[in-house]
C-alpha cells in the first residue's frame, strides 16, 4: 500500500479537496478515495479555520470507510479536553474555560453549536483517534516521536494506540508523567533553559522554557535548538545542550509529524524525518502539504505535494 500523508488543516476543507483532487482522489458515494493509495491525516483537524465541519467530515468518512488512517493532535485532545467536565471539580473541566483557551478553540464551538449532538458526536470521534502510528513502513506522531514518553504514554492506551477512558483525567493533570508525556508527543519537546535565561514571547510573556528541535543531532547550543520567534533568537543563549536531552532518532524507518508552522517550500528535516504542517492557517502564503510516500526509506523533497491558501 502507498500512502499520501497530509499535515495540519484547521478547518480549511476547500484547499483539502483541492489537495485531494491535485493526487488523483475522486469523491465517490460521498468518500474520498484512490484506487491504489490511502491517506493518513496527521491531526489537527479544528480551530481557526472557516469550514472545520466540513473538514472533519471528509477526514472521517475516509477513515471509517478505509481509505484512510489518523492521528490526534493538540487540537483534538484540547477539544476533548474542554468537553468533558473534571471529576474531581464538579462544574469545571478538564481543560480550563479560561479566555485565552475559549480564544484558540472559539471558531470550532461557534461552527458546531457548543453542546450540540454534533459537537458531541466529533468530540467521540477525536477521541478514537491513536496518539501515534507505528506501521511496518514508517512512524507518525502529531510533533515529536520520543521513545520515553511513547512508553509513559502506553500505561493509558490500549493496543491500537488510542487513549483509555480514564486517561483523559490523568494526561490533562499537570506534572505527571501522563501530562508530560502526551505533552511532549502531542505538542512537541520543551527543555528549560539554563541558569536564569529567558526570552519574551509575542504577548511579552516571560519564558524559561523552550520547544525545541528535536530532530537534529550533533553537539548544539540551545540557540541551535530553539524554536522562538525571529525577534527572540538572540535571547536564547549559545551555550552547549546535554546530549541526553534530545531523544535521538535510530533513522530505523521514516518518521513523519506535523504541529510546527513551516514556512518556505516543503522538504524533509532531514533523510528520515519530514514536517508536514506548512501553515495553511497562517497568513495568505500558507500551504496545505502532504507527502506521496511510495516505499523510500530516505524522504525526498520530490515527494512533497501542496496546494496554497485559497
């Protein structure tokens, strides 16, 4: 089977079936499908955008017809997350109604009705989606294949990668290793800064903390690592990180995420791992991207298709 991997769409269907088409998918009895190849969706379906139903739809009618496989991301656990009320505080949930989060997640409550069937009904289906692929072929994880937390996270899941009812209590509760590890997979790699270091974020908030990344290898600072805003950079020091801080990657097959916002024309991060989120929910020059796998054990940037935001 040959795969087409496509990253991150929140709710932009148009350029999702423009995508679809560009591949040589037609929509027959109301499903996307290709004679000799499958999709596989790498989350983050909801938020932002204008069509989120619609997007969700097409995305689930592929993969509970076969024409498709799917991971969670971030914006799905979030949106469990807020629908299902804290056990342990009666009349609050499990991820808080604060504004800022309400702001991230408003568009998809306004287009579902917040508490309608509908609402409820995709807030199931987020939740039978598997936290990470590992197929014969190669591996898919929302942001950051990480073997330590892979196997935290998999005392909450059971065989097919998905997160235990009861799991949803613990990986929301911050400081456990749940937390940290669903954290980690979900919404990429955060390591501290050293000594007092901090930059300021785009809503001048002080951090300590950076996202990292965490694909490359080799002896790096944390200024090599850090994923901050341009205007940010220089307050990130030049000073050298642990190697036991990253991960690491055994390159043993292909690894394919999304969540990162890339900018410029798609290629891979490097020989086995490729990024697939090139910021259709971004400004006017955001792509939709997939990958056209066809058995390589070497990504190329040859095998990247995308549409632009239309």
């Amino acid at each position: 089977m040959m795969y087409d991997l496509i990253g991150d769409r929140h709710g932009h269907a148009t350029e999702l079936k423009a995508l679809l088409t560009k591949m040589d998918y037609r929509e027959i009895d109301g499903v996307w499908q290709h004679p000799e190849r499958r999709v596989i969706f790498l989350g983050d379906f909801v938020d932002r955008g204008p069509e989120q139903v619609e997007t969700v739809t097409i995305a689930r009618s592929m993969v509970e017809n076969g024409q498709a496989l799917a991971v969670m991301g971030n914006h799905e656990f979030n949106a469990v997350a807020w629908a299902m009320e804290d056990p342990q505080s009666p009349g609050e949930y499990l991820r808080p109604h604060t504004d800022k989060n309400l702001d991230q997640h408003q568009a998809f409550l306004e287009q579902v009705g917040e508490g309608s069937e509908l609402h409820h009904r995709m807030v199931e289906w987020f939740k039978t989606l598997p936290v990470y692929l590992d197929l014969p072929e190669f591996r898919v994880v929302h942001a950051c294949w990480h073997p330590q937390h892979l196997a935290a996270i998999g005392k909450y899941t059971d065989s097919e990668n998905r997160l235990l009812p009861e799991a949803w209590e613990q990986t929301s509760r911050e400081g456990s290793d749940a937390y940290e590890a669903i954290e980690t997979l979900l919404k990429g790699l955060e390591i501290p800064l050293p000594r007092d270091h901090h930059f300021f974020d785009k809503n001048n908030h002080k951090r300590s903390n950076i996202r990292t990344k965490w694909w490359q290898q080799g002896e790096l600072t944390y200024r090599d690592l850090a994923m901050v805003p341009g205007d940010a950079i220089d307050q990130i020091p030049h000073l050298p990180v642990a190697s036991h801080v990253l991960p690491g990657y055994d390159g043993e097959k292909p690894v394919f995420v999304g969540h990162y916002w890339m900018k410029g024309e798609p290629a891979p991060l490097n020989e086995h791992i490729a990024c697939l989120d090139y910021s259709i929910a971004g400004d006017s020059d955001g792509k939709l991207c997939a990958y056209r796998w066809d058995g390589e054990r070497e990504l190329a940037k040859e095998a990247f298709c995308y549409v632009s935001r239309l």
